[in-house]
C-alpha cells in the first residue's frame, strides 16, 4: 500500500526523503556506528551538526547576525511562558492581539507574569467570514514592552499577512507558519515556533530573539527558558532534545534543496489556491474565513450537512487521506498542508472531495 498524504496539525507529515535519511543513520551515524541519540551533545560530531541546523536556519530565513537563534525545550506553550519572563518586566505592559485560539492561551499564559496584558484587538465576524479587527482600531498601550500576535493561527485558519506596524518588539507565536515563505526577520523582536509542523519532532522549539532583547528576564524565570542562559550556552545549559536537532537539521538541508523558502513558498501559494478555489466554487463545502485573512497552511472546511462529516473522514482515509478532523474545538475538517505537503496531496484531496459531493 502506498504511503496515505498525512495532513495532520501537528505532529504532522515530515519530507518522505527526510524520514528515509534518518532511517537509514538511525543506529549507525555519520560512520560513528552508534545513533545519534546515542552520543553526547558536547561530542564535536554533534557541535558540528548544531551548528551547521542553525547555520541553514540562518540562511533560510536570512537572519540578521544581531538576533540570537536558541533550540528550546517545551514546544510552542512553553513560549509562551518564556517570552513574557524574558522581555518583559512584572509590572510591565505587554499588547497581544488575539487573533485565535492560541493567541488566546498566550494570552492567559502571560497574565501569569505581566501584570498588564492589553488585548489590544481580536478576531471579527464580517459577511465576509472571520477577520481580525484593523489596525486602525487596535488599542495600543503607549509603552509596551512587547506586542504579541500569531500570524498563523492553527485551529481557526486564520492568518495576519501583513506584519503590524507597531512602536514595541513584535513577538510571533510562527509555530505553524515558520519558514512556510519569504519572511523580513528584522522587523521582529521574538520569532518562536515549536517545532511539530514545519521544522521536525514535537516538544521542541525554535526562538530568534534581537540581541538587545536579552539581559532583562524576570528573577524567578526557570534557567532552561533564559534566553539569556540559553544564548550564551549555545542551548547546551542543560542537555538538549538531541534528536530533534538532529532531525530538524535534516529538514532544513531537504528545504534548501527544495529551493528555500522562496521557492517552497511559491508552492505553498499555489497548493492553497487550488484547495480555496475548489472549495470556493461548491456548494457543499465551505470555509469561514474572510478571503484576505485565509491560511495557506490551515485550512478549515465545513460541509453542508455535518451529518455527513464521520462518512467523510471515513472514506477519506479509505482512499489514503488522513489527518483531516477539525480540531475538537471547533469540529468540521481541516486539511494541513506544511511544506513536506506535495501538491500530488493537494491534488488527491480535491479530487476525494469532488468525489464525495457527486456521491451523496
Ligand atoms: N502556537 C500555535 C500557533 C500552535 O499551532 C500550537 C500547537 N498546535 C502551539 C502554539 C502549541 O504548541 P505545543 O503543543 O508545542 O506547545
């Protein structure tokens, strides 16, 4: 049986060479004759390859040489704590747009150690579908330490594509669209991403953080989330998820060879229209977001009669489509379509789609 398109949130779908290579290796790397899991992280083998993963992030991204890249533990949420206990002091205020449900928990995670967490704008409805309110009418606090947002929202499949302009370090919560296209890093005080999407295995994560930033963490910050700590150490305070590493090195040696992120962004431009444009143009599917805030890396659809949706994901994942339930929070279906997504998945999705509405 050929391998299904896994369109999973997260964990999802890693780059099929990527899994291959790392099968291969797994119990004799780089001629060592032991796995990579198996070696100390302060053995020059394994400096080599951390420091060749963040050489390719920093080519990837073009990341400016003032802004330090930290390999961290604790996925996603695990920043959310870290950002607030590093950049801002306790009786600080911090802006947060909550664009969704993660900014939402983001939000609630950083009431914890700001005093003032300013919500400054949220998510709308319009006759168009779901929106983030404009600029314009954002409150924004006149001297905040930092302002947060998500530009990619996993759950609802909402995304800001305009960076805000805003006085204070932006901080992006990039979990589910990091190296997904061409990105202006210097505009950002914070770019954090756990890793279980576009980079490699879950419960790791990835912050670039501006130099200047550093030196400020609240006193009671936990010494493995100091960015500072973490910095000066290499991430090597204490030992680091060496597998992951491993593994997300790989994923941005197969991502350069795909072209960077130039070219894969493209790609992923081109998968989404087909999946909007079909969903678009049919009465029995549709998606909630309005046109200008859509996802190309999450994309919620709804059926015209929800009785339908259990026969929908069954047959789907008959026809070697699986991963596609909506996220128990707001039900329907979702199709994840990462980098390692092919446009062949894109493809096999729209073609069981058109298939199932001429069937029921
Ligand atoms: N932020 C976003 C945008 C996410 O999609 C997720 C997880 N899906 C998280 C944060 C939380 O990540 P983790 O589960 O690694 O803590």
């Amino acid at each position: 049986m050929s391998a299904p398109f896994n369109f999973s949130a997260g964990p999802a779908m890693l780059p099929a060479e990527v899994m291959q290579q790392a099968r291969d290796e797994f119990l004799n790397w780089n001629d060592l004759g032991i796995s990579v899991m198996e070696i100390s992280h302060r053995d020059p083998a394994f400096i080599r390859l951390a420091e060749q993963a963040e050489q390719d992030l920093r080519d990837l991204m073009a990341i400016p040489d003032h802004y330090k890249v930290l390999f961290m533990h604790g996925g996603g949420r695990g920043q959310f704590s870290a950002v607030p206990q590093n950049i801002a002091a306790t009786d600080a205020t911090a802006d947060y747009l909550n664009c969704g449900i993660w900014s939402d928990f983001a939000i609630r995670e950083a009431q914890k150690y700001v005093r003032h967490v300013n919500v400054v704008g949220a998510a709308v409805q319009t006759d168009q579908g779901k929106a983030i309110s404009h600029p314009d009418s954002w409150q924004l606090s006149e001297h905040a330490a930092y302002f947060h947002y998500c530009p990619n929202e996993t759950v609802d499949g909402i995304a800001v594509h305009e960076i805000p302009q805003v006085n204070a370090p932006i901080v992006a919560d990039m979990s589910s669209n990091i190296l997904s296209e061409p990105l202006d890093v210097s505009k950002f005080g914070v770019i954090y991403a756990g890793a279980q999407k576009n980079i490699g295995p879950s419960g790791f994560a990835i912050s670039i953080v501006r130099e200047d930033l550093l030196g400020h963490a609240q006193t009671n910050t936990s010494t493995i989330m100091d960015y500072t700590v973490q910095a000066k150490e290499g991430s090597m305070y204490n030992t680091p998820n060496t597998f992951a590493w491993y593994l997300s090195a790989l994923v941005f040696q197969w991502l350069k060879r795909q072209g960077g992120v130039a070219a894969i962004g493209e790609l992923n431009r081109a998968k989404a229209a087909k999946l909007y444009h079909y969903i678009d143009q049919s009465d029995f599917y549709s998606n909630p977001v309005h046109p200008d805030y859509r996802s190309r890396m999450n994309i919620p659809f709804l059926l015209a009669d929800s009785s339908l949706d259990n026969a929908f994901l069954e047959q789907a994942a008959a026809a070697g489509l699986v991963g596609l339930k909506g996220h128990r929070f707001v039900g329907g279906m979702r199709a994840s379509i990462y980098n390692a997504m092919p446009m062949a998945g894109v493809d096999a999705l729209v073609e069981f789609m058109a298939e199932f509405e001429r069937k029921v």
